[in-house]
C-alpha cells in the first residue's frame, strides 16, 4: 500500500474518530453529508466516479481490506454495485425492506418516491426508521416487493428462522437480494465458538456465527421455498471508473 494511501485512511479514520467523540450521533447522522465534503474535497476530479452520490474523485479512499470508499458519502465498492443492480432490476417499486442499510443508500431510498421504504437496524448501529427481528418480522404475510439483506444472515444464530421470515413477507414473484461473506466449500458454522475472540479466529469477526458457502447458502434458501439464481461479476473495465471490486456474488431469491 503506498505511503500517501496510508496517510489518508490515517486521516480518514482519524477525522471520524474525533466526530464520533465530540459530536451527537443524531447530529453526526443529520450533517454527515456536510462533514465529509471537508474530507472530500482534496479527493475531487474528474477520473472515477461515486454512482449514489454522483461525485467525481480523483480516487477512491483504499482502505485496509482494499476496499474502495468514497469519500463524499462513505459508501464501499458493494454498495455502489448493490444500488447499480437494483437500478437495472428496476426494484424500487411498492414495498421494499431494507436491513441494515448504509447511511449512502438510506439517504438516496428515502427520497424515491416510487417506493414505500422501510428501513431497519435492529442493533442501533445504523441509521434506519424501524427495528425489526428479521426472525419475526412484524408484518403480515406477502407484504414486501423488495427486501436487501446485505450482510444480515452471518450474524443470526436462527438463520433458517429468518430466511422463513424472508419468504413469509415477500410477495410472490418479489426479489430478496442476499449477500454474506463466502468461502469455499461447505458452511463453517459451531454454535460452541461463544466469545470474540474465538468468534473472530473462527469465522473473521466478533458478531459472526457462521461462514456460507454460496453453495450451502443457496440450499438453505431452496429449502424453505426460495428460487436462486447465483450472480457473481468478473472483472470488467468499467470497475476501476466506478469503484468496484470483483469478482463479487450476490444470491438473487425470488418467491414462487
């Protein structure tokens, strides 16, 4: 990693550190906008461009992971491919659910019109207007045209009782667009590994309790009634312009 890149995620990180130490998080959520053009500015030209936000960089932030950010609205190369893909899919129509959401796509969903939007955190960790356990989500059967479980299914012990919920809530012929970290293989997952620290040495971080397999994942949707098509992107030129990483999966569930 290059030095000047080390410096910026040194200041990046520094700079959001001190935010969230000064400053009120609703105050922090209401302007954050704002405070990242302070960041953002020596970031602006006119090679790469930020799809949610439509700001022109003359990079990405490189983070530790190598991960992209942009550093006008913090979103990371999956979510930038994320929000491409719904645009394609045209899936913001009528009820859309959305766990989870990064502050980027919040901010964008809740001014679409064409859609009613819910968006839900269940652990206060990010900004959402509901709080809903995805292993009972309080609405009534076939409700929802869209729901974005990005991230979700690796941190709840009862993965079958929520991909149920999924189904029970989506209309027939609606879309849930899931994505966990995958590895090889099968699924790694034992329920013995209760501590952080054997959390994080076992599945690669303190709040997860399983490693999927895009294999393993997609049959434990099929078997609660969910049809998959598994989407994974290559390499291609336009990656470098918009901030991706590939290759990615994403695993695309309809209902029946």
């Amino acid at each position: 990693m290059k030095w000047s890149n080390v410096k910026a995620i040194k200041m990046y990180h520094g700079l959001k550190k001190i935010a969230k130490a000064f400053i009120p998080q609703k105050f922090l959520f209401k302007y954050e906008f704002l405070f990242r053009w302070f960041i953002a500015i020596k970031y602006l030209g006119n090679k790469y461009h930020c799809n949610i936000c439509k700001t022109k960089l003359n990079r990405f932030i490189k983070l530790e992971s190598d991960d992209l950010l942009c550093p006008a609205c913090g979103s990371r190369s999956r979510t930038r491919r994320l929000y491409n893909l719904l645009l394609k899919d045209n899936a913001f129509q009528g009820n859309v659910l959305h766990f989870s959401p990064s502050r980027s796509l919040y901010r964008v969903f809740k001014k679409i019109k064409s859609m009613n939007y819910f968006s839900t955190d269940f652990e206060n960790e990010f900004l959402a207007d509901y709080s809903i356990d995805i292993r009972k989500i309080d609405f009534e059967n076939s409700y929802f045209n869209t729901i974005i479980c990005y991230h979700i299914l690796e941190h709840i012990e009862e993965d079958i009782v929520a991909i149920e919920e999924l189904i029970r809530v989506l209309k027939p012929n609606g879309i849930c667009y899931i994505q966990t970290p995958f590895k090889d293989g099968a699924i790694y997952e034992d329920a013995s590994k209760t501590s952080e620290s054997q959390r994080i040495e076992a599945f690669g971080q303190k709040d997860h309790v399983r490693i999927y397999s895009v294999k393993g994942l997609k049959e434990r949707l099929e078997q609660v009634g969910f049809e998959v098509s598994v989407t994974t992107f290559t390499p291609q030129k336009e990656d470098v312009f918009v901030g991706y990483q590939s290759p990615e999966t994403i695993l695309i569930a309809s209902k029946p």
